[in-house]
C-alpha cells in the first residue's frame, strides 16, 4: 500500500457510504437509532475534505488523518471506533510502502485496538464481525499473489461476517438494549465494514 492506493482507498469509501447512506440508516433505524449512515457520511465527508489538496507524504499519515478526522467530527459510537482502527492502521503502516503482510499485521493491530475499545468480540453482532474475518482472510492470503487477490478475499470474508450477524442477539452497542429483538436484523456497523474492505479491494484492482 502506497499513499496513492491509500488515498483512493478513502476516497471510494467515501463514495460507497454516500450511495449507500440511505441503507445504512435504515438498517440502523431497525435495530438502534437511524443515524449510521449520516454519522458515516458526515465522517467521509470530512475525510474526503481532509485529504483534498493536501500533498500526504505516505500511506501511514493518510490513515492517521483519516482516523483522527473520524474521531473529530463523528458523534456515534462508529466514530471513535473507525477512527481508532484507521489511526492505529496508519500508525502501524510507517513511512514507507507496505506489502500484503505488513498491511494485514497492521489492520490486525487495528482489529486488536477496536476490540479492546469497544470490549467486543466476534459473536457480538458489531463491526468487529466483519472486521475479524477480513483481517483473517487477508493474514492467510498468498502474500505472492498481491493486494488484489488478497484484498478479494478480505472484502468476501467480510461480506460473509456481516451476514453472519443477522441471526446475532446484540451484546454490545445500542442494540444490545433491544435484547432478543436485535436477532433477525444486519448490524449496520457490520455493513459499512463490508462497504469499506469492498472498497479496498475495488481500488487494489489494478
Ligand atoms: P450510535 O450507535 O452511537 O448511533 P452508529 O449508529 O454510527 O452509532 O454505529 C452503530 C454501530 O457501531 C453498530 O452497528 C456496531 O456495529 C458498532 N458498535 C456499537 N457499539 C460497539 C462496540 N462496543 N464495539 C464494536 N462496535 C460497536
Ligand atoms: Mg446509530
Ligand atoms: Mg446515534
């Protein structure tokens, strides 16, 4: 990962939360208070603006940027959290490019840092279900093969977690107050997480 990939990485971010802003909030609107996709978009907006024009010297001070922004500007609970993990990403990454390995040891670094934040594991219908296995997959990736297939397989991995909390009772987050009633729903937390590794493997293309 280079500063250009990372920069493209935010910028299709961006742009896959804002037409899909409606869904997240809707999905939110079932299960917790209706604002994810506003918060998210509110928040890749802000990045978008932060990284516009400005000349960011590596991969690593995209992401801190990125993840500082968040923390700044979005009031939910996805705020800090994302934040958290794009700053510890961009801080684990360091100054120069990073290969396949160094990417999947510094997102599970980020992994680790939302966990601990957010004292949610797998299972817990969050995020971190889509988080995890997309850190996994890309871990377990050739590291022969490149960004491209390893990020494929990092954003279907995350597609299948987020899946995977629909069945899911919430144990953490505004949802867990629903109780038996959160199951039967996709964490929306879950979904933009699928959106972003989505997005990454979309700009790891080429
Ligand atoms: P809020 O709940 O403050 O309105 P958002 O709607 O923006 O914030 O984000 C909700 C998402 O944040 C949830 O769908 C879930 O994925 C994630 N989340 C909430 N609490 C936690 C937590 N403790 N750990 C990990 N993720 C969490
Ligand atoms: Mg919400
Ligand atoms: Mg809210």
């Amino acid at each position: 990962m280079d500063t250009d990939l990372a920069r493209a990485w935010m910028l299709a971010v961006a742009e896959s939360i804002e037409a899909d802003r409606e869904r997240l909030s809707r999905l939110d609107a079932e299960i917790g208070d209706g604002d994810h996709g506003t918060n998210m978009h509110r928040g890749f907006s802000a990045v978008r603006e932060a990284l516009d024009g400005v000349d960011s010297p590596s991969a690593s001070t995209v992401l801190v940027k990125t993840g500082t922004t968040l923390i700044s500007r979005v009031g939910g609970a996805s705020g800090p959290l994302y934040g958290t993990v794009f700053r510890t990403v961009g801080k684990q990454l360091g100054a120069g490019d990073s290969d396949v390995a160094e990417l999947a040891a510094a997102l599970s670094a980020g992994r680790d840092d939302v966990c601990r934040l957010g004292s949610a594991q797998v299972g817990d219908k969050t995020m971190v279900d889509a988080l995890s296995p997309a850190v996994d997959a890309l871990t377990a990736a050739d590291p022969a093969g490149g960004l491209g297939p390893a990020t494929r397989a990092a954003a279907e991995a995350a597609e299948k977690g987020a899946e995977s909390t629909i069945p899911l009772q919430a144990r953490k987050g505004r949802a867990s107050y629903l109780g038996e009633r959160s199951a039967g729903h996709l964490d929306p937390g879950a979904a933009s997480t699928a959106l972003i590794f989505r997005a990454l493997a979309d700009v790891a293309r080429g």
